[in-house]
C-alpha cells in the first residue's frame, strides 16, 4: 500500500496471470512492474545473500524505476505530473548543517519550535526543543527555532553554518528589510545580528526534507520546556536520523 495500490480488492484476485496482466496495463501498471521487480529481487537478496533492505529503501527504489518508466515512455508533447523526490540534503556543504523547524498542535493550540544540528556527513553534534506559552502563531514558532538554533551554534563554537526551514516567509522577513513596526521586528533584528560578521547562511528546504526538525518542534509543543538542549538523540529520533545519512527520498505530489 505505500507505493499507492491502497484499494483492498486489488488484492483479491485469485488468477495471478489475469492479476498481473490487467494490472501491468493499468494506470499504474509501470509503478505495478517496477514493484514487482524490486520485491523479487529483495527475496533473493535475502535467500542468496542475507541481506535485508529496509522498506525506505525498497520503495525509494521502486519510486525510482517508476519515474525512470514513465520519463522513457513519455510523450514529448504530453506534460506528466510525476512525484518529486525529496530528501535531506547538505549541498555539499564542508561545515555544519542546522535543520530548524515550528509546529502548531492541539486543541488547544500549543505553540513549539526545534532544530538538529549535523555536521557535513549527517551526523549527530546537539538539538533542542522548546515550548512557547501563550501562544498560537507559526511565524513566531519557526522564527523562534531559528534564534536559538543559531545561538546554540554560537556556543558549541561553530563558524561555518548552514541552516535550513520549510518557512519561505520566515527566511523573506530576515533576508530584506523589514518594517520597524513589524511585529516580531525585534525577535527578527536579532536574528540578523546572529548572522552578521558570521558565515551563517539560511536556505529553504521542502518539509519533507525536513523531517528531523519537525519531530523536535512537535515534542517541543507536547512539553513545557521553554528550552531544553538533547546531547544525544531520541530513540524515536534515530530512524528519522538514519533515513537523512542514507539519502531515503521522501515523495511529494
């Protein structure tokens, strides 16, 4: 079902040579055989080889030969709308990679912010979490997660930062000149000043590339820390973690 066959009468028919012929040219019948080929070939990894792929990586490979099938056999004049495939991505970056997110959650509404902060291969140097008390509103979780992301950064002596969020909005009000009566200015004027006279850099990423802060800031409105460093990560954090170093794509219609 997680490759998108979700109605259970699919599943029902009993003649397998009428199942796969009718599905293989179905609508779905290049996301059916790429399927197909990819479980096979995991069962003789795992009778010939012991080898054992995680379902992540299965469904990354048969999203793959999907889009693969269809770009081939695609009309030139025809405009496909194909998955995008989105993963956690330094851009090559050479220092330290700090993913910054704000959540929203309840009823009602709590209002939390997170961030990890990587080095340049994926792995783990610090995070934190937070709740802000009376409050409801995104903008200022997300602007939030950023100031203490790069103030944290600050004070494990980091010089060379890239931080990325899903805030487009966040990102526009510190990167041009802001309204002096805006509300948030001060929160935004010091965030400009963490940045200057630092190679600290922000960049938008697509949420689904942005799993790992996302969790933060969701455990971070689920509590009533007002700010909380984790030295080490959570359990349920690890196979998020695990997913970004290995490069599992993560699919956006």
């Amino acid at each position: 079902m997680i490759v998108g066959f979700t109605d259970t009468h699919f599943f029902s028919e009993q003649n397998v040579h009428s199942w796969v012929n009718v599905v293989a040219t179905s609508s779905r019948g290049a996301c059916f055989l790429a399927a197909l080929w990819w479980i096979w070939r995991h069962r003789n990894l795992m009778c010939l080889n012991n080898e054992t792929w995680s379902l992540f990586r299965i469904t990354n490979n048969i999203h793959n030969s999907t889009n693969g099938i269809i770009k081939t056999f695609q009309q030139s004049d025809r405009t496909a709308i194909l998955e995008r495939l989105v993963k956690w991505n330094c851009q090559n970056h050479s220092g330290s990679i700090l993913n910054v997110d704000g959540s929203c959650l309840g009823t009602p509404i709590r209002a939390g912010f997170g961030g990890f902060i990587r080095n340049n291969h994926g792995f783990y140097l610090s995070s934190f979490s937070g709740h802000i008390a009376n409050s409801n509103g995104i903008l200022l979780a997300e602007l939030t997660a950023i100031y203490h992301g790069l103030n944290l950064a600050i004070d494990m002596g980091i010089n060379d930062l890239v931080c990325y969020l899903d805030s487009l909005l966040s990102i526009n009000l510190i990167t041009v000149n802001t309204l002096k009566f805006h509300t948030f200015a001060v929160l935004l004027q010091d965030i400009k000043d963490l940045l200057s006279n630092r190679n600290f850099t922000l960049h938008h990423t697509l949420r689904e590339g942005n799993y790992c802060a996302d969790f933060l800031a969701k455990m971070g409105a689920a509590t009533d820390d007002v700010f909380k460093v984790h030295h080490s990560p959570q359990e349920d954090l690890l196979a998020l973690i695990r997913s970004d170093t290995s490069c599992t794509f993560f699919y956006r219609a």
